[in-house]
C-alpha cells in the first residue's frame, strides 16, 4: 500500500519536530488514525478523555518547552470540542498546530451529518487556517501552519477531509504555473527596537528615582538581564501571574504578584513609584498600575500591536526581551541612592511575614493557605507547578515562593476552569524526569479533571519521575466566584448556584490504582505533603478547607469594601465566618505597628 495524505502529514510532523500528538479518535480522522498506527509511535498519539484536554495539553507542552504542540479532532464535534483549549493557546501566545478532521469534499455544503462550517468556526482563534482540498496541498499547508503559529505565537489550524486523508500522498506539487514549494525550518528572529529609542528609554529609567519593573511570561527567557537591570535601577519587580516563573521569587527586590491576587509589596510599589517598566508583559488591569501621570513609563514588548495598551507609555521599545535588555543594560546607570530599593525590600519581608502569619490562622477544618505555605519548604528544586482558576489560584499566586529552574504556569488570559489537570499532565510528557504538582479547585475537578485521571491511568509508567500529584481544594464551593458575588456586586452567596457536592477524591485516585491522602488538619498537612511526594505513583491530596477564608487583595478599595459589606447584610449564610477571618487577615497585616499585638496573638 503506497503512502497516503495522512501518512505524509504525519512524517511532515516529526520532521518539524513534532513527536507528540494528543487528541481523541472520531471516523471524521479515520485516515489519521491509522496513519499513526504505521507511523510506530513518532509523532506518538496519545488518547485524552476529552478534545479539550486535548488542546489544553498541547498548549502546556508549548508553554514548558518553548516548542510547538499540537492536537488532533474529528469533525463536527470533536472540533467544537477543541475550541476552549485553543481560546487558552490563542489568548496566552503559546502556538498550537490544530489537525481536524471533515466530512469527505463531494458532501460539504449538503448538512452532511457531523458537517459544521470549520473555516467559520475556528476563523477568530486561529492566526493561519486552511483546508486541504488536494493532496499537493498537504505541504505547504502544514509548513505555512506550523511557520504561522511560531512566528505569531497563536494558533495554527489545519482542516483536512476524509477523502483527502485516504488519498494517495503527493510529495512535492507539479512543477506548473500556480503551484508552491515550501520547506521545513524556523527559528525565532532577533527583533531589536532603534538605537535612538534605546536611549530615550534610558533617560528616562536613569532619571527616576522610585523604579518599578513589572514583568511577564515575555521576559522568561531574559531572567539575567532582567537582574541585572533592577540591580542597576534600584528596582523592585513585580510579576504578572503569566511570569510567576520568570525569575526567583526569593530575590530580596521581587515584590511578587500583582493585581488582586497580588502582594502588599506590589501593590506599594505601583502606588509610590514615580516610573514604570514593564518587560514582556501585557498586565491588563489598570487599577493596579500607577495612576495616570504619577510615572514616566518605558515598555518592551515583542508586539508592536499590544505595546501601550496598558498604559501611556514615554518610549515603546518594539523588540524580545532579552536582546532588547542587552543592547538596553550598557546605557542604565547604577543609582547611587539606594533608599527606594532598601524601602521595598522592608515592603518584600513585610509581605513574607503576613503570608506566614495568614497561613497560620485556624481554619475550619483547614486553611487553604497553609496548605500552599507548607509546601513552599518542600518544593523539589526542578518542579513544574500548574495552577486551575479559582480560589486556589489565589494561594498558588502568593503562597508559593519559586526558587531558579522551577517552572509554573496557568491559564492567565482565558482564565478557564478545568486547565490544571491537563495542564499537569501535558507537562508531565513534556518532561518526564521531573515532579509535577497542580492546585486544582473540586469546582474544576469535578468539571473534568477527575476524567484525566484515566488518562495518567494509561500513561503514566512511561514517566521516568513518577511524581505527579494533584492536590485538591475540596470547599463543596464555586469559591472564586463566591467571593466575587459578594466584592464586586454586593450579592450573598447563593447556595443554588455554588455549592457543589462532596466527593471523595482521594478514594478515585486509588480506584485507578494510583496512592490517595484525605488531610484536614493543620497539624498533619506537612506530613500529607512528604507523604505525597515520596509517593511511587500518581497521587491526589484531598484537602478538605475552609471556604470563609477570604483571598483578601492587597489592597481593599472603599467600592470593595462597601459590596462586601451589603452582602453580608442581604444574609450571606457564612457572613459570621466572613466577617470573623476576614478581621483576622486584616489584622495580621497591621500586627508589627499595633502595640500589644503579637505574631501569636
């Protein structure tokens, strides 16, 4: 049997890189399937429960490798199937080449059965979309697709029918008038802003006197020049949630997260500094940044479309972090007046005393966030962390200190439920000799994350470390959004629509064979933690906590305050609770200046 369209697309794939192929099977790629039958494991396909764990994973693998994923999915369906996980990709630049399957050419425009307009449907989350219409086309388009989604950092979808798939493959086009060549190769080009503005921006960085760098995902790679230019400046440096692993948290000038998940230190340094620099972020909430005209601002930024957006910037300087930091760093002057930077460090150790002093306060039964500030002296040095959104993102943005080579990430844009798990495992293939661990809300295990589980079943003796543990936030709570209800619009929480029901996640895991820890008490949480990292299998820690501890800002508006209280009054079933330990977390802020109250008052 001579090779077909798929077999080729396949070969096309490993010779681009791609070894790693997740998706879920459907007859709408029946030619693909068995391709990969013949293909004997490279690229590998490897079966999620799901299409959108599917995508998800395949963005986590570009996200830890810096590489291409890429995902597969039947027509109809399926392909609606990938949307969300592609939405993640798209909105957090992390390219994806997206495979999907449909229905053979001689039926499209008839309501076929499983026929839905692809090209529609997938036109606003991809950069390059196609479909194969002829098997000469086969090449170029996976070439153009994949040179797409590394060169825009997004998503590349290609759309290919049945008919196609089983055709026999052509390898290279007909030499004729209307016909394209293309070829295998990219690398990331070294994007650089004017001599002219480089020095603008440093005028404007050697003048101020209060400096703040807040930096994102896009400043990863440039983690020494990124050093270098806040020990010259004086700076501290706040992160975006996206850049959590851009450089150490235990620098004595990192100020930590930012934004409502963020820290007091970062949230003093925007309030006083009188200039801003932000590297390789697109930070979009402006109520956290300095106030119009309180800061001279120089941004970096790899797109010359979203530079500026955030804030009104003095000098836009278009170029990757790294080469533009280097060309930058010769022109920065070491400021002799190091107050600002001695003033923020006393803000860092500041934050670190209340992150200890919040994780020690009784929950009932257990403070989530002991459970993240007990980890923390426990993190093994080359550990993947991967967070879901909700409550527990929360303990995951403050709680955790990251030390050099760790790794983290979460769905920062999209912020979707359901993320943590494929993220977890996604990362767990991409590196298979390190320990992964994901904070996952029972709101988004319950949604899909527990499904996975199977999925790690099947897969996970091929993990050379087989530590990977997911640890659960049981709260029987929606707690994200039940905390927003009641800050952002005065409502009490309603039990209709966020309580969710118990579950023992812990027996699931050892219904699929794999070691599972119940905790629910302050007292034993740190020997939880041991015993699940020493585990030989995949492991779930269920920790059963409080949903009354608030994930108090850094900083609580009037407007904020105001909502908190009007739903407390409209009859907030835990509004004793609430109010209880949200005084206590407040206090632990103000226990150094308040005379007689003590650490362990």
């Amino acid at each position: 049997m001579g090779q077909h369209v798929s077999d080729f697309i396949l070969e096309r794939l490993s010779k681009w890189g791609i070894h790693r192929v997740y998706g879920y099977p459907g007859d709408g790629i029946n030619g693909f399937l068995g391709a990969f039958d013949r293909a004997n494991g490279d690229p590998d396909f490897i079966q999620t429960r799901h299409e959108e764990m599917a995508a998800f994973m395949a963005g986590a693998h570009a996200k830890f490798t810096d590489e291409i994923g890429c995902c597969i999915a039947t027509s109809g369906p399926g392909a609606i199937h990938l949307l969300n996980g592609l939405y993640d990709a798209k909105m957090d630049h992390a390219p994806v080449l997206a495979i999907v399957g449909q229905q053979k050419r001689m039926s499209l425009g008839t309501q076929y059965q499983q026929e839905v307009d692809l090209n529609t449907l997938f036109k606003d989350v991809s950069c390059s979309i196609s479909t194969c219409m002829e098997p000469a086309q086969a090449r170029q388009l996976i070439d153009i697709g994949i040179r797409s989604a590394l060169s825009e950092r997004g998503v590349a979808t290609i759309i290919i029918p049945e008919d196609v798939q089983e055709s026999p493959a052509v390898e290279s086009p007909p030499r004729m008038h209307g016909a394209v060549f293309t070829g295998i190769g990219w690398s990331a080009p070294r994007v650089l802003p004017e001599e002219a503005d480089l020095k603008r921006a440093a005028e404007i960085l050697n003048a101020g006197t209060k400096v703040a760098m807040l930096i994102g995902q896009g400043a990863a790679g440039a983690a020494d020049e990124v050093i270098e230019a806040a020990e010259l400046l004086g700076a501290g440096v706040a992160k975006a949630l996206l850049g959590k692993d851009a450089i150490p948290d235990d620098l004595p000038f990192v100020t930590g997260p930012i934004g409502l998940l963020g820290s007091t230190a970062s949230y003093a340094l925007m309030k006083d500094c009188d200039t801003l620099f932000m590297v390789g972020t697109n930070f979009p909430y402006s109520e956290w940044l300095p106030k119009e005209g309180q800061a001279k601002a120089v941004q970096i930024d790899i797109s010359g479309s979203r530079i500026g957006s955030r804030y009104p910037m003095d000098v836009h300087l278009i170029g990757d972090s790294k080469h533009t930091l280097q060309a930058l760093l010769p022109m920065l002057k070491r400021k002799t007046d190091r107050s600002w930077r001695e003033q923020m460090e006393k803000e860092i150790e500041e934050w670190w005393r209340v992150v200890h002093d919040r994780a020690m306060i009784d929950g009932d039964p257990l403070n989530p966030q002991r459970v993240a500030f007990e980890l923390n002296t426990r993190l093994p040095d080359d550990v993947i962390l991967c967070a879901d959104s909700g409550s527990s993102t929360n303990w995951f943005a403050r709680q955790l200190k990251l030390r050099k080579g760790m790794r983290a990430s979460l769905s920062g844009n999209l912020a979707t439920m359901g993320v943590g798990t494929p993220y977890a495992i996604g990362a767990k293939f991409a590196h298979p000799n390190r320990p992964v661990i994901a904070f996952v809300g029972d709101g988004a295990y319950q949604m899909n994350g527990m499904n996975e589980l199977i999925t790690v079943k099947r897969y996970w003796e091929r993990w050379t470390n087989p530590t990977l543990i997911f640890c659960v936030f049981n709260n029987e709570d929606l707690n994200q959004v039940t905390w927003e209800q009641r800050v952002l619009s005065g409502d009490p929480k309603f039990p209709g629509t966020q309580w969710i029901p118990n579950f023992p996640y812990h027996r699931y895991a050892e219904l699929c064979g794999f070691k599972g820890i119940y905790c629910d008490s302050p007292d034993h949480i740190g020997a939880a933690w041991d015993e699940a990292l020493a585990a030989k299998t995949p492991c779930v820690l269920e920790v059963k906590v409080d949903s009354e501890i608030p994930p108090m800002a850094p900083h609580v508006t009037k407007a904020l305050a105001e909502k908190s209280i009007e739903a407390m009054a409209a009859g907030d079933p835990q509004a004793f609770g609430v109010m209880e330990k949200s005084i206590k977390e407040k206090l632990v802020e103000f226990k150094e200046s308040i005379p007689g109250l003590h650490r362990d008052d």
